[in-house]
C-alpha cells in the first residue's frame, strides 16, 4: 500500500510539468495544422496564425500575482 501512495505522490508532483508540456504540444499542433493560437504578449490578446503574423485581439490589464492556495473573490 505504501508502494502504491508514493507512485501516487510522485505522479501528483509532475502534473504541473506534464500539464505544461500537453499545452506546449496542443499550441505547436494547432499551428501545425494551419489553425491559429490566442496567447498573451504585452498586456494584449495575440491571435498567432502557422505563417508566424500576429494580431492584436484585445488589451487587458496587468496580471494579478497569486500564491499557491489563495482565495479570490470576484466583486
């Protein structure tokens, strides 16, 4: 049983790392499949197309920092 919780352990541990990877895979994948991408850059929206150009969506405030377990509630 101990085996077993310290596999467990260990997998919860790396799911931040595979969760990043599965991102950057699907991101390169869509390109890859000639549809377009949204990501942030500059406080902007950007929707990134396969030939590399750029379009700004949409400008957006600053991030918000957050700690590991903190509550937010919106107003």
């Amino acid at each position: 049983m101990e085996n077993n919780e310290k596999c467990l352990q260990f997998l919860e541990e790396h799911i931040p790392d595979l969760a990043a990877v599965a991102f950057k895979q699907a991101y390169w994948q869509a390109l890859a499949e000639g549809s377009s991408v949204l990501e942030v850059e500059n406080g902007a929206i950007v929707e990134v197309f396969p030939d590399g150009s750029r379009k700004v969506i949409k400008q957006i405030g600053p991030a918000i920092p957050a700690e590991v377990g903190q509550k937010r509630i919106s107003a």
